[in-house]
C-alpha cells in the first residue's frame, strides 16, 4: 500500500510540475553598431528588490567597455546610443524611451526583467576621462565619470 501512495504521489508532483502556469518570456537580444561603439543588449529574467551597481568602465586592447544592468526590457525599451571619442576624452550616451503602445508581460510573482548593455568603445591607446550619461525620458543622469587607460 505505501508504494501505491508513494507512487500516486510521484504522478501527482509531476502533473503539477508540468501544469501550464505563468510563463517567463525568454531572453531578448540585440546588437548595433553607432559610430566608435558597437553595442549588444539583452534582457532576462530578474527577481524585484535587485539593487544594481552602477555600470562599470573596462579598458581593453583599443577599446573601453562599459557594462550596466538596470531593470527594463526591450519589450517595454527602445535602447539606443552613441559614443564621440577624442583627445582624452571618451562620452557614452545611452538612450532609453519607452516603446508606445507595447504588449509586454507584466511583473508577476516577485519577477521582472533585467536590460543589460555592453557597448564597446573603439579608442587607440591613451588615457580617457570616460563619461557615461543614461538618458530615460526626460531626465539625464552622468552615472560615471573615470579616468581609464586604453594599452
């Protein structure tokens, strides 16, 4: 008798598992290309009450590379930007404008969505006052302003 209730315990635990329930949509993924900066964005699923760090500024082998993570999707975002790069200086803008009239999931369960950017700044070797500047709507914020060494 318990391996009859073990088992109709088991059937039931894996009905349930795959029971159609609220769904998480997958990652989204895009990539462009502005002048000096190639960017790659996506968004994924992300758990409420993250706080995120400011983006951070990488120096690599003729290029700067900035990261950031914020909440958003690119559902809900339309994200753009673009890079100007000149002697000793090194000004990301990063746009962020809502898309009109979009149909994305909505937060459900404690769960939203994470947007990341990775934009890849083309500079020759040197040292740069980089300047990173998120713009969402109506206001602009100077998130990072670092000094960085390109080898």
């Amino acid at each position: 008798m318990t391996r009859l209730a073990l088992a109709a315990l088991a059937l039931a635990a894996s009905a349930c598992a795959s029971s159609t329930g609220p769904s998480t949509p997958p990652a989204q993924h895009a990539q462009f290309t502005r002048g000096p900066v190639m960017f790659d964005v996506q968004d994924f699923p992300a758990s409420l009450g993250v706080l995120w760090a400011l983006p951070s500024v990488t120096p690599t082998q003729s290029a700067v590379v900035v990261r950031a993570i914020q909440y958003g999707s690119l559902c809900a975002l339309a994200v753009d930007g673009g890079a100007t790069v000149s002697a000793g200086h090194i000004a990301l803008d990063v746009t962020f404008t809502p898309r009109a009239g979009a149909d994305c999931p909505s937060i459900s369960n404690g769960e939203g969505r994470a947007l990341q950017y990775t934009a890849t700044i083309a500079a020759p070797s040197g040292t740069y006052e980089v300047t990173v500047v998120h713009h969402n709507g109506v206001t602009s914020d100077t998130l990072v302003d670092r000094r960085v060494t390109v080898p």
